[in-house]
C-alpha cells in the first residue's frame, strides 16, 4: 500500500511494513476532529480510503469528544405575511455559553431547514427531521421523516409517509444490535389511546406497536435516547393530550421506557423522594449515559434528580435543590443541561434572557440574547462521519 502525505510520495513498502504505517495513520486520524478530517479526506487516495470504511467511522464516532450542542431556532418574522425561518446551529458548548448572540448569528455553522420542518431528535452526529404537510380544514397531516448529518451533507431519502392527528410525539435513536437508526412516532386518538409507529431508516414501512401506556405532556417535548432506549415522561392513558394541570395527581405521572431493540417499552418510577406533584409540568433531560427529572417545589426552588445508573430506579439521586431568587428565574421553562449535569440553562426573567447555573462553582451567569431568534431548542450532539446506508 502507497501513503502520501500531502503531495510527498512514499516509496512502496514491503507488506508488513506498509501495513503497520496504515494503522499507524488510521490510529491518529481517528483522534482527529470531524470537520477537519472531511478536508483530510480530499489530500489523497490513501487517506480517503482510512476515512470512509464503516470501521473507522465508528472508532472515530467512539472516540469524538461530547462536547457540542445543536440549537434548533426559528428566525422571528417582521411582517405578518413573513414566514418564519427554522435553521440548525452546531456549535462547541464552550462558546454557546461565553457568547450565545454570536454563535447563533454564525452563518457557516447554519444549516437552512424549510418551515415545515421539525427536528426529532439527534443520534451520532445524525439529525432526524419530520417535515409535516398539514392537511387544510382538519386536524391530519402528513409526515415524512428524513436523516441528515449537517457536518458531512449527507441526506437520507425520505420514510414512507405516515397520516397522524394533531396529538403526535416524536422520537429518534439507535438501534445497535442492527445497526440501525429508527424514528418513533406516537399518535394519541380522541378516546385517548395511544399507539406508535415505528420506522427503521431504509425499510419500506412502518411498524404498528398497539397499547402504549402514556402521552408525553408537550407533543414538542421528543423522546429522550439513552442506552437504545426513548423515554418520556407523560401521563396515564387515557389522561393525556388536554388536561388541567391542576388536576393532575403523582399516581397518574409516569416515565416510560421504549426499547429500540425488542420494540418493547416498561415503566420507569419516579425518584422515591418526590412525595408532592409540582406546581408545573416536571420534565426529563438527558446528558451520556444518565437520565435527569426536572421540576419545581412549590413555585420557589428548582430540583434536579440523576438516574446514575440507567434502568436502575434505586440509583436516582437528588442533584441540586436552588431558589429561584438565588437563580434569578420566576419560574422553570426550558431546562436543558450541559457538562454532564453540571451546567443548567434555564429561561430568564424575560424571553432573550438566558440563565446558566454551574452547580461546580455554585456560579450563576445570567446573558441575553441578541439574535434574531423568537425560538430556541438545545440538543445534544456530537460531530461524526456518520452515513448510514
């Protein structure tokens, strides 16, 4: 095998010998950065041919450091007959924090979503995104689902269309044990029965799973992966999709647990401290390998709990309890957590304001937001060179 480093031809090797270089080069390159090694890509044949096969992508995906985010926005519109704009922003979570009006306003780190679109959930550096066709006149529409990774450019075909009512929920994760990535739509009917279908990207169709337990409190809230799991937190059947908090009670809460494997899903308990239902609708975060609850106690502090051990409900542990007044928050909206559960951003006391929490420091890091954008959605993500068949 021939190496060349950038223009400079290496003679042929005896066979052992080109064989260790080759590993040599592939273990170097596999610690290199996503974005930079699409460029290393194009200086020769040899290198293409370590950075492409399925082997290195993973051991690279396995090595990348989980260190980015991915804001999904919505550009506000100026004029009633504008139409808004949905775009994706990639960004390190280091600079989101020092300046969030800056990396949101960074066009070569933006990729341009139509106005129909909205994304599902992010898995290895791949974004799922349902572009929704809304039936006028009633309450149908069409979804199709397609895979995009906005660091390579890749773009999946689209899934087969699936007809839903208004009541929907998303979810997108990775099925190891196939090798494959799978959207998870759940539909909740007028009695309040819920089902799911479930489409593995490059299938023909869609899998109908009868009988799910609970609808998620907020259709926008997507299923959370983990560990080839979705989970949600929602309520009983039938309680689910129009409700008044106010009725609700702790018995009629509940995570559930979907397994991207079997295609089969379980009940998660609560953390045993919770003994009271919060004033507002509590909700789930997730950071690597753990799950995170989220709530309010009693409209003046907020309560972070942490599943250490995934499936383990004996393993949730209460990780911080804070005023609001020390936060300088009114109220929890839009919780999403960084840094392995080290770092909380919540909403400020007005719409452009943010509030960073750093429970390391016990400092608080309140900024607004200058960009143009009414809408602002965290994920977690990791830059990969991952394209699925």
């Amino acid at each position: 095998m021939q190496l060349h480093f950038e223009g400079m031809h290496m003679a042929p090797q005896h066979p052992t010998v080109a064989l260790l270089l080759c590993e040599v080069v592939m273990e170097i390159l596999s610690w290199v950065p996503a974005k930079p090694l699409t460029r290393l890509k194009l200086v020769c044949k040899s290198w293409n041919s370590i950075i492409s096969p399925p082997h290195f992508i993973k051991l690279h995906l396995h090595r990348s450091p989980k260190n980015a985010i991915l804001l999904f926005t919505r550009t506000a519109t100026l004029t009633f007959d504008e139409k808004a704009k949905w775009g994706l922003v990639f960004s390190s979570i280091e600079s989101f924090i020092q300046n969030p009006s800056s990396t949101l306003d960074a066009q070569e780190n933006l990729h341009s979503l139509h106005g129909q679109d909205w994304v599902s959930g992010s898995c290895n550096g791949l974004v799922c995104v349902a572009h929704i066709f809304d039936h006028p006149n009633n309450d149908i529409s069409d979804i199709w689902f397609r895979l995009l990774n906005p660091l390579t450019g890749f773009i999946s075909e689209n899934s087969p269309y699936l007809r839903v009512n208004v009541n929907n929920a998303f979810g997108f994760g990775y099925d190891e044990s196939s090798d494959s990535y799978k959207v998870l739509t759940l539909i909740r009917d007028s009695s309040g029965t819920v089902t799911a279908q479930v489409y593995s990207f490059g299938g023909s169709s869609w899998k109908t799973i009868n009988s799910f337990p609970a609808f998620p409190f907020c259709v926008e809230d997507n299923g959370h992966f983990i560990r080839g799991t979705l989970n949600w937190l929602g309520l009983r059947n039938p309680h689910g999709g129009h409700y008044d908090w106010a009725a609700v009670t702790l018995d009629m809460l509940m995570i559930v647990s979907f397994d991207l494997k079997s295609d089969t899903h379980k009940q998660i308990l609560l953390p045993k401290g919770i003994d009271e239902i919060p004033s507002e609708e509590p909700t789930l975060g997730v950071w690597g390998n753990s799950l995170y609850l989220l709530h309010d106690y009693k409209k003046t502090h907020f309560i972070a709990w942490q599943m250490k051990e995934f499936g383990d409900e004996n393993s949730w542990t209460q990780l911080l309890k804070i005023s609001f007044q020390n936060l300088g928050v009114e109220r929890l909206l839009s919780v999403f957590i960084f840094e392995n559960g080290n770092i909380f951003m919540l909403r400020g006391r007005h719409r452009f304001e943010e509030v960073f929490y750093d429970r390391r420091d016990n400092s608080v890091k309140r900024i607004n937001i200058l960009a143009d954008n009414s809408y602002l959605i965290a994920i977690d993500y990791v830059e990969s060179l991952v394209q699925p068949c």
